[in-house]
C-alpha cells in the first residue's frame, strides 16, 4: 500500500510539473510577438523634420508621429509654434482615430500620439502627419502655412 500511495504522489508531482509548464506556455508564447515599425522618411515640411509611423505587434497597430526641428538653432531664434495632428485610417476604409498636440519646438523633438488599435490581418494602414503653423496653444494652428507640403504618410500592411 505505502508503494501505491508513493506512486500516486509522484504521479500527482509529475501532473502538476506538466500542468505548471502548460500554464507557463501560453504567456511565452505572447511574449514572442515581436513590433515592427515603419517611418516614412523624414520632412522638411512647413520647415520642421516630421515622420508618420506605425508600430505593427500582432493585431495592434500604434500610429504616431515624430515632429522637431530641423537642426540646432543658435539664440535668439525664437521656438516655433505648430499645431500637429496623428491620424490613421485602413487604407480606402475606416478611419480609426486621431490624436492632436501644440507644440513649440526650439532643438528639441516630440512623439505625437495617434491611435492604438486591433486591426484585421491583411488590412494597410495609412499614418498621417499633418503640421499646421501658428500659435501654441489647444489645438495648435491658425497661422499661414509655409510653402510646400503640409502633411507625410506611410502605408503600413498589417500581417499575422
């Protein structure tokens, strides 16, 4: 009787090592996901390095922008005051969302945050950075755009 019972623990010991690693497995597999990210290249728009980019981890797509100053400026230039919006949107469908941001930029760089969201594997997404001139403050803008473009994007194939 004492072997039996020795068998069963140990039998129950091994049950519950298995049962541990199988708990274990699934969280690993998770943390496998690997991000990738896509920039588009870089500004000058309205006079400012922008990017549009997107960061691709399984079905979650995160769209932000990059936004700052073209080079290092001596004093005393005066910081520059743009509005700039981060937008994303499934290449000829669904917008998904925006985010806005004031910003005074004098040798320095911002991340403007865009929408993170679940997005259907085969779908593009589309990042869009568009600055506008003027004063700081909510929503930033107003002001007379520079000549040239105003905006960058990047398409971005979600695949998983």
């Amino acid at each position: 009787m004492n072997q039996i019972a020795k068998r069963g623990l140990a039998f129950l010991a091994a049950g519950t090592v298995v049962a541990g690693g199988l708990a274990t497995a699934a969280p690993a597999s998770a943390a496998t996901l690997t991000t990738t990210t896509t920039c588009s290249t870089s500004g000058p728009i309205q006079g400012l390095n922008v990017k549009a980019c997107a960061d691709v981890t399984g079905d979650r797509v995160r769209v932000y922008g990059i936004v700052g100053a073209l080079g290092i400026s001596e004093p005393p230039v005066n910081p520059r005051d743009v509005g700039a919006e981060v937008s994303g949107a499934i290449v000829g469908g669904l917008f998904l969302g925006s985010g806005h941001r004031a910003l005074s930029i004098w040798n320095n760089v911002f991340t403007v945050e865009g929408v993170t969201t679940t997005v259907a594997s085969g779908s593009t997404v589309r990042a869009t950075v568009t600055i506008t001139p003027g004063p700081a403050g909510p929503g930033g803008g107003g002001g007379t755009p520079l000549p040239g473009p105003t905006s960058v994007s990047v398409d971005v194939p979600v695949v998983y």
